[in-house]
C-alpha cells in the first residue's frame, strides 16, 4: 500500500454526556457509568419521556469570549471545544502552509433547532422585525464546520454531511476519501449535536422510539436486551484529526490508528424503519472490508449502532450474523450509547473515538444494562463489564433514519506495516 496515501488518526477530541474530554469520557465508558438522568434543561413532565444524556455542567462562557457565547448555537460550542482537543492532541501546528491543505468535514443530525425553536417563539410572540440577525447563521448545520475553521484559518475544502444517525461515520469516512485522493493532507472531521428540547423528545415519542423507563435513567438504555424499549437522546461532539501517515511519521506525531476501510450504502426502503433482514447494513459493512482490503474474519470488534430500540437491535444483529458467518459468534461486540445516549450526528464520532482508544488499550467497551437475552440477539455482546483484549481491528457501525449507512474500519497501526 502506497504510505503517503495511508491514513492514520493522529487527535482526538470529544464532550459527551459522561466527559468534557477523552479522558474522562473513555474512562465512564470503560467503567460502564451511564450519562442518563432526568432531564434538568427545561421541565419534562408532560412528554412521555423524561430522561436523556446532557452535557453537564458546561457553561460556553468558560470557552468562549461573552459575544460569542451568545452568538454561539449549542452544537457549534460543543463542535469548536471538541476540535480544540483534537488539535492540541494532534500538537498540529497551524502554519500557512497546514491551514490550506486542511479540511474540516464535521457533520450534525439537526444543526442548530435549538436556536430555530427559540427564534419562532420570537417571531410569534414580538414579531418577525425581533429576529436575531444571526438566526440563519446559527442554526445552520455547517455553522460547525465553518466556526471551526475561523478558529484556527483553516482554508481547505469545508463542509457539513448530514445523514442522520450516520453523520459522523460519513463525515470521517468521507474527510479520508480526500485525503487518499490527495486534495488535502489533514482533516479535522467528525460529529456534534444539541438537540435535547421539547419538539424533539416530543417527535421520537411520537414514533415510538426513546425509551420511556423514566423512574430508572440509568437503566433505561438497553440494548441487544430482550427488554429494550427505545433509545434515550444524548448530545456533544467528537473530532478526530486524520492526516497522510508519511506526514505524520515526518513531524513525529502520535498515532492512535490507521482508517484503513469506509463504506455506506441506502436502505432505500423506510424513513424510520431498517429493512429486517439487514441488507442495507451489509452493504456498507461489506465495502467498509471491501476498502480496507479485509476478510471479514480479520475484524475483532464491533462498536455497533446499538441504540436499544426493537427493529435496530435485532436488524443489526441479523446482518452481522449474515455477512460474518461462523465467525460472528467469534467477535466482540458493544454498544456504547447506553453510557453516552445517543447523540445522532455526533454519534458515530463519539463512537469511532471510543474504537480508536479499545484499539490503543486493549480494553472493550461493555454493553451496560445487559440482563436478559433476546434470541433475536445471539451474539457476544461483551456484557455489563469491560474487557481485556488485545485487538488489531475495529469496525465502527452507523445506521440513520431514512436508511442511511455508514461503516469505518480502524487497524492499530504498527510501524513494521
């Protein structure tokens, strides 16, 4: 393989329901503690669910100067403190040179709605001649992408992928496809989301699909288990710094793994629903090998989309079965989003971070709140407690609304490679 096209992971920055960092939030994820609680951002009590995974205790004010924190939606403040954690990690050093040929890619599910919703609220109650003037520029989901770049003059292509839950696969699957086609030789990319308010609880009810075991947050979040009722909304961001390998090996960098396989596909099926036998899923996993050069036997990890609802869970489960063979029962398996919630566009980064750091360490993820097997769920799914194993490659699973999928390979990197 030609190195100066390789890709490896050389930063990493996150802030979740469970850490301000990647320290702490991989630290919560190994010990399986639970970001879910009752809602504290405004007064729940008439949705039929009561519960998401918030990022605690974060005041913009300690990040940003007073302007811009106002200024600010949400998911662009989470999006920039994750990218200065990913550039400080990476110690890139942002010259003239890096800045224009370096792209950020950094994707969200719903960009700035809270800001949209505050914003109606104006309109209707004082009029249209009320609305901020940095209504439109807030709310917009490449807002993230392009405060990024302000922050550090960074000139190279810039954008926002949205597709859904799967955002934030595609947003790094897509920012190594340019730098493999030699358009760039960075890319901060990845995912951010701020969507825990009213209207959205209110519509995933609607559908039937956030769980609603209020009187045990922590718990509510169950996936592959045979009691699972819906998935429970988290929010944050994730950046990762990807760069060309012979660059890194140049300046010295620390590199945490290799990108070595991405691939997406369409349901083509339902806006909500998975197709049943998984066919979809398949797809994707399988050009995700396909790209990476792979059997399927050489993976050893699955960090699943797992997000506890019925259809997703069972979905998964049959399309890793069928596409892995024997060797399904083989693997490792987990989904994360019982710690973290699920924070839809930011989920696949938050999650490739965590495949990056079970890579680096040796350590994988447990599926919390695990206790009652489903027979539709047959697979190891490293239950309650982590687990120590030495692993060489990771696959990185995201499946959206409107049948959207997006799969990443990561391969620990080894410098006789």
């Amino acid at each position: 393989m030609n190195q100066g096209r390789r890709v490896v992971v050389t930063g990493m920055g996150a802030i979740t329901s469970v850490g301000h960092d990647v320290a702490s939030t991989w630290e919560a994820v190994m010990a399986g503690r639970s970001g879910v609680a009752s809602i504290t951002s405004f007064d729940a009590s008439e949705l039929n669910t009561h519960i998401a995974a918030e990022v605690k205790d974060f005041d913009p004010r300690a990040h940003f100067e007073a302007r811009d924190a106002r200024r600010l939606d949400r998911f662009v403040q989470f999006a920039v403190v994750a990218a200065r954690e990913a550039v400080a990690d990476a110690r890139l050093i942002m010259d003239k040179a890096t800045r224009t040929r370096t792209a950020v890619v950094v994707g969200s599910g719903t960009g700035g709605i809270s800001t949209l919703v505050q914003q109606v609220r104006v309109m209707d109650r004082r009029g249209p001649q009320r609305i901020s003037p940095f209504l439109v520029p807030r709310m917009l989901a490449d807002s993230a992408p392009a405060q990024i770049a302000i922050e550090f003059g960074i000139t190279g292509p810039n954008m926002a992928i949205l597709s859904a839950c799967a955002t934030g696969n595609n947003a790094i699957g897509e920012a190594g496809a340019m730098i493999r086609r030699g358009v760039v030789d960075v890319a901060l990319c990845g995912g951010s989301e701020a969507a825990i308010l009213p209207i959205a609880i209110a519509g995933f009810n609607a559908m039937g699909a956030l769980s609603t075991h209020n009187d045990d947050p922590a718990r509510a979040c169950r996936p592959f288990d045979a009691e699972r009722d819906g998935f429970v909304m988290g929010e944050g961001a994730a950046v990762l710094v990807l760069e060309r390998l012979d660059r890194a090996l140049d300046r010295g960098a620390y590199i945490y793994a290799e990108l070595v396989g991405y691939g997406a596909s369409a349901d083509a099926h339902h806006m909500a629903a998975p197709l049943e036998d998984g066919a979809g899923a398949i797809v994707a996993m399988q050009r995700a090998l396909d790209s990476a050069g792979l059997p399927p036997t050489a993976i050893d990890y699955i960090n699943a989309h797992g997000t506890g609802t019925l259809l997703n869970d069972a979905s998964e489960t049959r399309a890793v079965r069928a596409l892995f063979g024997p060797h399904a029962h083989r693997l490792l398996i987990s989904s994360t989003k019982a710690v973290t919630g699920h924070p839809l566009g930011a989920a696949g980064a938050v999650e490739a971070v965590v495949c990056c750091k079970a890579l680096e360490t040796g350590v994988i993820p447990p599926t919390i709140n695990y206790s009652v097997p489903d027979p539709e769920c047959d697979l190891d799914y490293v239950p309650n407690q982590a687990r120590q194993v030495a692993i060489r490659t990771a696959m990185n699973n995201s499946f959206g609304f409107g049948g959207h999928n997006a799969v990443l390979v990561f391969q620990q990197w080894d410098s006789k490679d």
